[in-house]
C-alpha cells in the first residue's frame, strides 16, 4: 500500500495542531490564570537623632526609637493585572516622597507607579516625610523613606508565589470612639477664630459637660487574608480599623504605636512562619479616637494601650479570618486610579484681616486674652490667602476578587467610610485613609456646619464638599470595576 502524499499529512498534522489549539484555548478560558502573591517588611527605623515627630502645634523631638517602624508590601498579580499595597508607619507620607518611591520600585521590577498604593498607619510617633532642606537627620530620613517603601514593593514582588484570598470583617465596637462632642450649655470654649463651634473635639470626659457625639464610629475590623495555594500556608494579611491611633507611647520615643504591636501578634494569631507579613491599615478615622469618652478609664503605663488595642484587634482579625469558608486562587484583580481638582478654602477679606490683628499683638496681658491656638490659626490662615487656588487629589480603587478598596489621602470621617461601604457594588469595601500623599481633614458638608477643629480654616483646606465629589467619583471607580469583572 502506497504512503499518503506529504500535503495530506501536512493537513492532517495541522488540523490536529489546530485542534489541540483550541482545546487549550478552551481550557483556559474556562481557567483564569492563578492568582500570585508576594508580601514583605523593610525596616525603617531611623538611625539619626533628633528627629521632630509632627502631628501637634509644637515641636515633638525623639531622642530613639522604642519600637521599629516598617514599610509592609503586599504584592498582587493574576496575569493581567500587578498591583501593591504599602503601609508605611508615619503620620502621612507626603505625595512627592510617595511617588518617588513609585518611581524607584518601577524601575526595579517594573510595577506600574497608578498600580501602587502608599498608605501611612497615621502614628502620631513618627518622623516627617518629606524634609527636602532642615537638620541632617531629618534629610537622612526622607532617603530612608523612600528607599525603604521601594525596597518593600521589590521584595514583595520577587517573592509572589502562587497564592489564594479571601476577605471577611469582624466588629470590635468597643476600641473606637467618636471624639466630636455636643457639650452641656454654657461649656463651649471660643474656637481659635473667637467664634462658637457646636461640637468640640476632645472635650474633658466629665457628665458635667458632655451631651452627646456628633457622629458614628466604623467597628468594622475588616482583613483580607492571603495564602500559599497548595499548602494554605498563611502569606500576608492586610487588616483596616477606623481608629485614629492609641498614643501613650514612652516620652521622645519613635513608635509605631498599635499598628506594628498588631503586626508583631497577628503571626501568632495565625501560626504562620517568620516570613509571614502582617499589616493594619488606618480607615476612616478623622472623627474617631480611643478615648472612652464617659467612662473613667484607669490610668495606663506607657505603651501598655497599644498593647490592649493591638490585642483585641489581633483576636478581631483573627475572628474575621476565620469566616472565611474558602480562598480563592482564582480571584481578578483591578485597579484605577484618577485625579480630581478640589477648591482650596479661602478666607474672606475680614478674616484675613482679623489673622494680621491677632499676630500684631505684642502686649502679653493681651495675647493672655486670646482663644487657645490662636496664633498658629492666624497663621494658617494668610497661608491659605497666599497659597494656591486648588489642589490636585489622586484617588485609587482597587478589586481583590470580592473585595472592594478605596484610597483617600486625606483624614477622612467615619461616616463617609460607611457611607462608601454601604453605597459600594462589591460584597465588602475597604476603606483606606491617608494614602498617597496628605491633605488634611475631610469632613461632611452636614459637620462643617457644626464647626470644632476638624473644620477649621488651616485644618481643612479644602471645599467643603469635596467628601461629597470624592465619595461620588470612589463609586463610580468601584462600578468601573464591578462592571469589567461581570464582562466575559
């Protein structure tokens, strides 16, 4: 029997190449590529001393450090998409040390800088970000900063290795309290401006003063849990809790006050290895505090708060990890990122003038008369009159599987976090505030008309319904999202 001629088996072998082709296109149509993760911590404890720890009206100089500060990465990658989340401990990363970080680690494993999100914890124990000229050790920092938070996003990305999520949130109520206060008749102190506010921040916690808070708390300790895809080895875990900070940190002591005791327990919580990294990411804290406002706390030992918080939120994060029933090593990931111009407040011409009164006042017995902070109000407030007329606010959402994150950079109140999480297309939303950069307070329109220090002129610099146009371009960033992952 006479061979085919060659063009048949040409043919046959290419139909069957063809064929083989399509099953597998087929196959991995119906399989997404697995999901890879990678997480790392760099150390960025300052070395030099003194060092100004900023977040008061006056200079806060450490002389060491009690505990270490850290640059945490969490790196995301499903095939299509690669994305990092950082949480830096300080008080809030500037935009321009942020993005130069971004600029480094894109250089160095090739991270796209829009696909990178820099978040700071907010400890009030921190050094500056962004001292460009000043005292050396403050300069040194900043070199520190930048190379630590870029270190970690290299690191975390050399490190992925197939991994599967998952995300669930437990309540701890009882940490988090709303520390703008209605007060009795009669105990309102004159604001800095010499005007009367409605609510006052951290007013003294007697019967005798209080009325009632101004707004909620977000209990919500919410985590997203990563792990090893075969083994279930826990990899990362990246927490988020509404609380402001603790404080009570040990007297001209660098500190990364309860978010790095909470990532020093969360290993245990979980019984994972030495590699493995967690993180506590600050919420929407501007409003919110751990002042058990009518209730006599006992007095505490230096960082012996930290320890308590950090505990319970350790058990909340594990309670959380614990719903959930399965991780996904499929999961999709999205991210966008988008910039909105927002108006920076101005002052009126009798404020203005009102400010050059009170600095121009030289007699002691009467500066002794005017409002606490009056001067440092003053001030900010020519500030504002000479500065410019708005400001550039980059905004990030992100998709993790079923899980919604939103980016703010600014101390964002509780209510508008909720409100997020509630209005969100996604199962469950987290909210992360003070990253990518530091731009104050955001308050509702509804608390601007109440007043007290978060609203103030130099507290909040900007519009004062901008948490109004953020939260509306944060949902539609998040439908932008919901909608790709329904598309085939």
């Amino acid at each position: 029997m006479r061979n085919p001629p060659c063009s048949v088996v040409f043919r046959g072998a290419l139909v069957a190449a063809l064929a083989l082709m399509a099953c597998c296109l087929a196959q991995s149509a119906e399989k997404p590529p697995l999901l890879r993760a990678g997480a790392a911590a760099v150390d960025i404890t300052p070395k030099q001393f003194p060092l100004n720890m900023p977040g008061g009206f006056s200079a806060n100089m450490a002389e060491g450090a009690h505990d270490p500060l850290h640059a945490r990465a969490l790196v995301l990658d499903d095939g299509a998409t690669v994305l990092a989340v950082v949480v830096v401990d300080n008080l809030g990363i500037a935009r321009e040390t942020a993005e130069e970080a971004k600029r480094l680690a894109a250089q160095r494993c090739g991270i796209a800088p829009e696909k990178v999100l820099v978040a700071a914890t907010h400890t009030h124990s921190a050094p500056e970000s962004n001292a460009t000229k000043g005292p050396e050790p403050a300069v040194a920092y900043r070199k520190v900063l930048v190379e630590g938070i870029a270190e970690s996003i290299v690191q975390a990305h050399a490190r992925r290795t197939p991994a599967a999520i998952g995300a669930a949130a437990h309540p701890l109520p009882e940490e988090v309290f709303n520390r703008r206060w209605f007060l009795k008749p009669g105990k309102m102190p004159p604001n800095p401006f010499g005007g009367m506010d409605r609510v006052k921040m951290n007013p003294p916690t007697t019967a005798d003063v209080l009325d009632r808070p101004a707004g909620p708390t977000d209990p919500d300790v919410t985590v997203l849990s990563v792990q090893d895809a075969k083994s279930r080895k826990p990899l990362a875990l990246l927490a988020n809790y509404s609380l402001h900070y603790v404080g009570g940190t040990p007297k001209a002591m660098v500190s990364a006050d309860y978010f790095g005791e909470f990532a020093r327990l969360m290993r245990w919580r979980v019984g994972a290895g030495e590699d493995f990294v967690a993180m506590m990411s600050n919420g929407t804290s501007g409003d919110i505090n751990n002042i058990p406002f009518l209730v006599n706390r006992p007095p505490r030992a230096p960082f012996e708060q930290i320890r308590i918080v950090a505990g319970k939120a350790a058990d909340a994060a594990w309670h959380a990890r614990s719903k959930i029933t399965a991780h996904r090593p499929d999961a999709r990931l999205g991210m966008l990122q988008r910039q909105i111009t927002l108006r920076m407040r101005r002052p009126t011409a009798e404020q203005i003038a009102a400010a050059k009164r009170v600095l121009a006042i030289q007699d002691e017995a009467q500066r002794a008369k005017l409002p606490p902070l009056a001067d440092a109000y003053a001030r900010r407030t020519l500030s504002l009159a000479e500065g410019p007329a708005t400001l550039q606010v980059p905004l990030q959402a992100l998709r993790i599987g079923d899980l919604g994150v939103c980016a703010i950079p600014f101390e964002t109140f509780a209510e508008i976090g909720l409100g997020l999480k509630k209005r969100s297309p996604f199962p469950r939303t987290m909210v992360i505030g003070v990253a990518n950069g530091y731009n104050g307070y955001l308050p509702t329109p509804e608390q601007h008309r109440l007043g007290g220090y978060e609203t103030w002129l130099g507290t909040c610099r900007v519009q004062e319904d901008a948490s109004v146009l953020i939260t509306n371009e944060l949902l539609a960033m998040l439908g932008d999202l919901a909608k790709a992952d329904r598309s085939p």
